[in-house]
C-alpha cells in the first residue's frame, strides 16, 4: 500500500507524495501530512551500521514510497555526495559539557541547505510521475536563509521557475546579499516593505486565489512552495536527527536508548517538527526544547495553551527567527489532538479571524511531555556568544545561541543535550563581533569576517568569501500588498 497525504484541515482532501511535493499547500489552507504513524518506525538498532545517505535513503521510503529506491537513491546521491563542504555532512561537535549539530555546512551556510538541496530532485522526479506538462513556479517567503538556499536549489532549473520574497530591511547584510546576488535564468528576487509574516501570508492567499490560479494555467502555470509548509522539505530535516544519535553512539558518548534531548531554535517550527517526527518514528528522544528569541509566542502558547499573535513583531539579531505565525505548528497539533482536521480548522480559523486561539488542557498536557519551552532576549544571546567563546572556543551564531542559552538557563544535564547549529556564525558577523566585543564599526563586510577568523580561526565558508565582489542583479523593493501584481508583472507567459 502507497502513504498518502491528507490536509491537516480536511480528511477527505487526500493526495500522493508527488502531489503533496509540487503543491506544496493544500488548496484549503492546510498542510499537507502522513494521517498517522502508527505502523512506522525506524529500527534504530541499524543506524551504526548506517551512512547519512542511508540513513536518508530509509527515512524517505518511509515517507515517499511512491518513489522506487533507485529514485530516492538517486535524489539523495544528488543532493548529499558533492554539494556539502563537510564530509559528515551535519558533524556532531562536543562543546563543553553538551553538543552541537552543525547543520550549516551545505551551499548558503545555512541548515535551510539540507532539505532545499534535495527537494528540487523530489520535485524533477514528482514531474515525471505526475507527467506534469505545465511549468513549475515555486513562490518562497523567507525569514533570511529559505531565500538562499532555494534559489541555489532550483537556479538553472528548466521545468521550475522560483520567486523569493524576503522583509526589507529585515534580514542580516550577508543574507541580503547572496540573494540580491543570485545568478541564473529562472530566478526572481524580491523585498518587501513588511515582514516575514506578511509575506508569508500573501503567499497563503495567493496559493489560495482561485482566480489567480486560472489565470496562471492559461499560461500553463502551476504555483509551489519551497517553504517548510512543502512536506518534501519538511520530511529530509528528519535525517539529521537520526544522524546525529548515530554519530553519539558512533563515538561512544551514548549508549543504545539512551534518550537525548535536543534545543531547537525555532522560528517557522520545522526544525523542531521534524524532530518530533524523529521521535515519533522511534529514536529515543526525551525533550524537545523549543527555543525562541524575544518573539517568544511559542514559548508563550507551549506554556499557557494560548497562542496570541496580537503582540508587536520585534527584529532581533537572530532575524531568520523573526516569525510570529509559526505554520508548522498546525501540523503538530493535527497530531496530538488525534488526527482531527475539524480541531484544526477550528483552531486556525480562530486564529485567521481573530489573531489568537487556544487549545483545550489535554492537549498542551500532551505537548508538555514532549516539548519544553524558553525563550533569550537580544542581550542574553550576545552574552551567550561571548561566554561560549570564552569558555570552549566555539562561534556560536545568533541563532544558535538563542538555543544556547535556553538550554543553560533550563539548568537540567539529566541527559545529553544536543544544540542545533542552524547557522554559520559568518552569515551575521555583526552580531557576532559586537557580542566578541570585536571593534568593527569603520570595517566592510570582507574586513568583518576576515577579524573573525583571525581572532577565532574558525575559517570563512569558501563561498562567502568572495561574495561581495559578486554584482548586485535584484534591487526591486514593492509595498507588501503588491505580491500578486508583481507575480503578475514577472510572468512572462508560459515559456
Ligand atoms: C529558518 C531558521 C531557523 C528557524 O527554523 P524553523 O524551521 O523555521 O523553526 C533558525 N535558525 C536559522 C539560522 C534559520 O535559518
């Protein structure tokens, strides 16, 4: 029997893996999700004997088992044997009493890379099962790394066009610029006079605009998403959860089930999703620790059961956390509240309608045995930089340290902890140096990161070092409401 999909907001709206992946939202709003995972489970008994790539290749048939091995043997190959500069691909590293999984040794230095490196080979291949004639445009909201990562994915593709929209503004000046640097025929890059969740939601609609939509076919086009709401980029985050407890029990810092924590630092909740998948599947996970800057709604709702997005959206020095509609937590609460898409709707209507809803005591009961929540305002996480540094030598990036220091501050070494590293620290050398107490004012960007690496030996990654030599090739800047008409304006007629 072939897994489907089915909207986390409506049972009967069912779908195949490769029509989850080139829609990437369901037509209703929802999110595309496996109904339940009751009868899968990885055999973690193997993972010592496994590889990234297979330990890749399992989770994906488990999920996408419409694809033959070969097929998923070939998207992981493509994705995973080159384009990684470390050979681990996410390497575990001890720092101080806990460890870091660095995440961000792929393409744009950024843990977006691992899924956005290989969803545009599950998208080719969902193309070809589909028989897909008409042309693919992928629509992407970004937070600052997303953008990157999918434009480097999908650059030169000829059946699949992409269009990132990013906060003017809103992101660090390393991420502005690898996308306002970005070459390749099929790419468009836009900012936008709002935030991530503004256009995030544009995006919403516009995947929602049935009129839009015909209009769109007459030109032979059809609309995706690379954002996290796109099961094929959600699912390959699973890999790494499992890589990472490999690479424990590989090293010895673990015995078999023996259960972990992991600190998420958590902005969309994709990253923390998948490893409450991961749990889910079986690996022997205690607590998920979800970690947030000073937008601290989800520390908020995984406290009180109330999510309340009526709050003012702060910019902090961890930007690509900088979200307030957290999309993925709907499809968690498809989950512990069994499976019920009415709950959901109810829920999210609530939330469209009126800004915030809550959820009934069983249900956050649930979610409290699982996930523990903080939260680090701006200046707890220079200090974090800075003490981090002093103490073991390790860079850790805004990001990364919003983690950090929920994880000290929760103060509980019951168990081995494992910090995602989501970011290279060179992607906001600012904050970095400012939190080194590194003078840097008068310095360009080059002369910034070349400080840090002096000071840290932590060497640039390669592709960054030549970045601002790169030529700018997208300025445009639009209102936020003015999405859809640029959309309009870039669509060239179906070529
Ligand atoms: C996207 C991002 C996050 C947040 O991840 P989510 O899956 O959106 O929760 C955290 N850190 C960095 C550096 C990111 O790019």
């Amino acid at each position: 029997m072939t897994n489907y999909f089915q909207s986390t907001r409506n049972q009967n709206i069912k779908v195949s893996a490769s029509q989850a992946i080139l829609q990437g939202l369901s037509q209703d709003g929802g999110l595309f999700v496996l109904p339940d995972f009751t009868n899968r489970s990885y055999p973690i008994e193997q993972l010592q004997e496994a590889s990234y790539q297979k330990i890749a290749q399992n989770i994906f048939q488990l999920f996408f088992d419409e694809f033959s091995r070969e097929e998923i043997a070939e998207c992981v190959s493509k994705a995973y044997d080159q384009k990684f500069s470390h050979p681990a691909i996410t390497p575990i590293v001890k720092v101080g009493p806990s460890y870091v999984l660095e995440l961000f040794h792929g393409p744009t230095s950024a843990f977006k890379d691992v899924a956005l490196s290989i969803l545009p080979h599950f998208m080719a291949q969902a193309l070809n099962k589909q028989q897909v004639e008409e042309k693919i445009l992928i629509l992407t909201a970004t937070s600052g790394d997303t953008g990157k990562a999918a434009l480097e994915g999908f650059r030169d593709n000829e059946a699949i066009d992409i269009m990132v929209f990013y906060p003017n503004e809103g992101v660090s000046t390393i991420q502005e610029r690898q996308m306002q640097t970005q070459r390749g025929d099929n790419v468009s890059v836009c900012a936008i006079e709002g935030n991530f969740d503004d256009a995030q939601s544009s995006l919403k609609e516009i995947f929602n605009d049935q009129v839009l939509q015909q209009e769109l076919h007459q030109k032979q086009i059809q609309l995706s998403s690379a954002n996290s709401v796109n099961i094929g980029r959600l699912v390959p985050q699973i890999v790494y959860y499992f890589d990472a407890y490999r690479q424990l029990l590989d090293q010895n810092e673990i015995e078999l089930n023996e259960p972990v924590d992991f600190v998420v630092p958590t902005g969309n909740f994709g990253n923390i999703l998948a490893g409450y998948y991961a749990k889910k599947l079986g690996l022997p996970i205690r607590n998920l620790i979800c970690a947030s800057n000073d937008n601290h709604i989800l520390t908020d709702f995984l406290q009180t059961g109330i999510y309340d997005a009526r709050r003012e959206f702060l910019k902090t020095s961890s930007p690509s956390m900088d979200i307030l509609i957290s999309s993925n937590l709907e499809r968690l609460l498809f989950d512990v509240s069994g499976q019920d898409s009415v709950y959901v709707n109810k829920c999210m209507t609530k939330l469209k309608e009126d800004g915030y809803f809550s959820v009934d005591s069983e249900i956050l009961k649930a979610l409290q045995e699982i996930f523990v929540a903080g939260f680090a305002s701006d200046e707890r996480v220079g200090q974090t930089i800075h003490d981090v540094y002093e103490e073991t030598g390790y860079v850790l990036d805004p990001h990364t340290a919003v983690a950090h220091a929920v994880m000290e501050e929760l103060d509980d070494c019951t168990c081995k902890r494992i910090v995602l590293a989501t970011a290279s620290p060179y992607k906001f050398v600012e904050s970095v140096l400012a939190a080194l107490e590194l003078e840097h004012a008068t310095l360009s960007e080059y002369e910034k990161m070349a400080l840090l690496e002096k000071m840290t030996g932590v060497s640039i990654p390669q592709r960054l070092q030549s970045l601002m030599d790169l030529p700018v090739l997208h300025q445009d800047v639009i209102a936020k409401d003015a999405i859809k008409m640029y959309i309009q304006s870039q669509i060239k007629g179906g070529n």
